[in-house]
C-alpha cells in the first residue's frame, strides 16, 4: 500500500453524512488487569473518524474512558462492528464474553484475549465460522498458538501462516510486526505502510484494533480495513518520529487523515 492509496480508501464523510451512517463502533475490550487497553481501543476507534463509540467492556475502565473521551456512550445499542479481546484478562467467561458479540452476526474485530477462544466462543454459538468481513489481528506469537506451531516458524513465513489461518477461520488476518500483511479467506494479501521501530511498544496493538474498527463500521472490507489501519498507524508515525506513546500517537490521527484528505482530492 502506498500513501496515495491510502488516501483513496479512507472514508471521507460528506454532507449528507451523519453519525449512524459514519459507523457505530462497538468496544468491548479491557479488564481490572488492562484497564488501559480499553481507553486505547476506544481512542483509536474516534481518532480514526468513528461517527459514534459504544464501550460495553469492563466497569473497572469505565470512569477513566469518559474522563478521557467524553464523547463516548457506555452500555448496549445499535453498532455496525465489533472491536473485542483488547486487554482481556484469562478468564474462564472470555468465551461465553465473545459468543455473546459474534451473536450478533456484526463484523468483528478479533484481538488478543478474544483469539484464543475463537472455537469454544462458536461452538457456544452453534456457529461454523465467525460473522463475514471478520478480522483477526494477532502478532507473530498469537498466530502461531492460534495455528499450533511455534513463533519462529511464523516470522519465518507470515504471509503463509497468516493465509492459514484465514482460510481456516474463513476471516480476514492481520499479521503485526515490523511489516504487517493482511490476508483474505482467498489468499490475496495486502502489505501495509511500514512505521518506524519506534511504534514496537504496548498499546500500538489496542490503539490499531480501535480505529480498524472504525474502518469496519464504516463498511469497509476487513482486509482493506486491517491494512488502511495499520498503514495510517505507520504514516502517523513516520510523520512524528520519536517514542510517541500509542495513546499520544493516536491523537495525531486525525491531522494525518486531513492531510491524506487533501492528498486525494489533489490526485
């Protein structure tokens, strides 16, 4: 992916828009460990241009969420996709947490917690595989578990092993690391913008799986949403070098999508 095609992508609202039909994020995320992993995932999700962010995650988040954006509203309604597994703790309900969202048959946004009880979470569900223009956005350790092999087998291969997974979860994966590709149930993939070394920190994972959100509550496929992400990530990042914190590189989204806007309405 390049810059300019980046700009293409991202969803630019117009006048006509408002802030059902930019996209509902659902945030399910956090815990009384990770209370921070909530306020990073919702961070993304309006710092990429969210119309409206429902958090339904950990109590124990709440007050700090609002404090920090107060824009937010707390509890269930209408969503248009699933942000889950940011910051969860193990826990024994973690399947029965996520069985509850994929029920409602919305695109989902898989991280962390949530990748390792993907099976029980559908079979609890009586489902066969996740909601269509599902993503899953694991690093290269998460993978491998998630395959059954070991960590230096998938940094061997990511585009492989990350097509494996896709296939087998019939979901879109996005693999992080120094280069991110995104992989389709078909096997196409997209690599996305690389960022500086700087951005290899906790939280960048959290902040991602936000504004990915974002993309997918937009209407946007998940493999164009998980690349478009991870590259404004990158590109945010080149563009303010130095040991930003996720939550400070976050912030500066929303001027490096304003510059991407102008950038495609100059091609």
């Amino acid at each position: 992916m390049t810059s300019k095609g980046l700009a293409s992508l991202w969803p630019v609202p117009s006048s006509d828009d408002d802030k059902y039909s930019r996209g509902v994020v659902g945030v399910d995320t956090g815990s009384a460990r990770y209370p921070g992993a909530a306020i990073l995932s919702v961070l993304g999700a309006l710092r990429g241009g969210a119309g409206f962010v429902r958090y339904c995650g950990t109590e124990s988040a709440k007050e700090a969420i609002v404090s920090r954006c107060p824009s937010i509203t707390l509890g269930l309604g209408q969503v248009n996709a699933w942000v889950l597994g940011c910051g969860w703790e193990e826990d024994a309900a973690n399947a029965k947490r996520l069985a509850s969202r994929v029920a409602d048959d919305l695109p989902c946004l898989l991280d962390a917690g949530a990748l390792s009880v993907i099976d029980e979470a559908l079979a609890l569900t009586g489902r066969i595989h996740l909601p269509s223009n599902s993503l899953l956005t694991p690093h290269a350790g998460e993978l491998a578990r998630l395959l059954g092999t070991s960590r230096p087998e998938v940094e061997a291969d990511p585009v492989g092993s990350a097509g494996q997974a896709a296939e087998r979860f019939q979901a879109t994966v996005l693999i992080k690391g120094a280069r991110q590709y995104c992989l389709a149930p078909d096997g196409s993939a997209i690599e996305a913008l690389a960022g500086p070394a700087w951005t290899a920190q906790a939280g960048s994972g959290d902040v991602l799986a936000g504004l990915a959100g974002t993309l997918l509550a937009a209407g946007l496929s998940a493999q164009t949403a998980g690349a478009a992400a991870a590259s404004l990530q990158a590109l945010a990042a080149q563009r303010h070098p130095g040991p930003y914190s996720p939550d400070q590189l976050a912030d500066r989204f929303p001027e490096t999508i304003a510059e991407l806007s102008l950038l495609s309405q100059s091609a």
